[in-house]
C-alpha cells in the first residue's frame, strides 16, 4: 500500500529476532507491525516428555535352524532392530551397536531367580540393522521341556530387559519414545512379540 503511494519502505531490525517495516511518504514516517524474523518451530517431532533411567523391555519372535550344541541346544536370534518397534518405541543403531551381550543369561518371562535361568548368551554382533546373539539353552528342573518348546515353535519370541532414557516426541499423529543410553542387562523368552522380527534364526551352529 505505502509504495502505491508513492512512498518507500525500509526495514529496520530494533532487536535480535524482530524487524519492523516503515513506510516514508509525504514527509511522514508511519511504522508496521513488529514481526519475528525466526521462523516458528513445527509442531512435529516436538518433544513432550524426557524420562531418564527407565526400565526397557523389547520384544522379538523367533525363527530358526536346527542343531544339538554338546551342552544344550544352540540357537541363533535377533535381540532387537534399529528403527520404531510394535509398540511404539525408537531404537536406534548407535545403541545397538554399543552392546556386549556375551555372557549375559537368559531367562523365561523376565523371572530372575536363580532357577528360571535356563541359558547363557555365547556372542552377539550386528547385522545391518538388527542387533544378533547367539545362546546355549538348556532344559532345567523347573523347565524340562523348554528345549523341545522351542523346537515345536511353542516358545518363539525373545525380550530384552534393561535401562536406558526415553524421551517422547509427537510425529504427526503418532507419540514415539525415542530410547538412548540403552543398557541391555538379560534376554528372556516370552510368549508374545512386540516386534515381528526378534525371532531364532537358527538352531545349531
């Protein structure tokens, strides 16, 4: 409107962050609006909470081959994957990459008392995305048949127990828990996945 007049405009900036148009016509000064010049943050991804020190659960089906170790059956299982889990959970490659599950045991239903151990992780590694272990399990007195459960697919997902800091971000229509600082303390076999890919992929060496 102002240089339709004929006048001229200059934009002047009274503070960090703001700027104001002015309009000179006829000899006069008329001042605009004061305006942000920082664009304004999306809404998306905005964060909503940050919970430090949170106990981490992750769970995976199992899929598998078929071998006899000398002490136990050994199979082969993804722990976990990078990426957003089932149940809406962010879990990225940095962390995985950080764990040493070697020698850490494994348990049913994430019951630790000394006689629901019913075997011990041999190695782990990563495989693109997807964080890998390797275990020796054994039948116990508490669990007799647990060898032969997993064999007939009755036992078919595993799940991580550990800590680690989630914060909550809003993506579009979704609420994600974004988890680091993860620290992967037990693997556990249970009935239910939270995440199609935690599966055996191999009995046997």
């Amino acid at each position: 409107m102002c240089v339709k007049k004929g006048g001229k405009v200059r934009t002047m900036k009274p503070k960090e962050g703001k700027m104001i148009h002015i309009c000179m016509l006829g000899g006069k000064t008329y001042k605009g609006e004061v305006k942000d010049t920082k664009k304004k943050e999306s809404k998306e991804n905005e964060v909503l909470e940050i919970k430090e020190n949170q106990e981490i659960e992750f769970t995976e089906a199992l899929s598998f081959s078929e071998t006899e170790a000398t002490n136990g059956l050994e199979v082969t299982y993804t722990v976990a994957e990078a990426g957003i889990s089932n149940n809406n959970r962010r879990y990225f490659s940095k962390d995985l990459e950080s764990q040493s599950l070697k020698g850490l045991k494994m348990f049913m239903d994430h019951t630790y008392e000394a006689d629901n151990a019913i075997g011990k992780i041999t190695d782990s590694w990563m495989e693109g995305r997807r964080l890998k272990a390797k275990a020796i399990i054994k039948n116990s007195a508490k669990h007799p048949d647990v060898v032969e459960m997993i064999r007939d697919g009755r036992i078919d997902s595993v799940s991580i127990g550990g800590k680690g800091d989630i914060r909550v971000v809003k993506e579009k229509d979704n609420t994600i828990e974004e988890v680091s600082n993860l620290q992967i303390r037990e693997v556990s076999f249970v009935g239910i996945p939270g995440v199609a890919r935690a599966k055996i992929t191999k009995i046997g060496g």
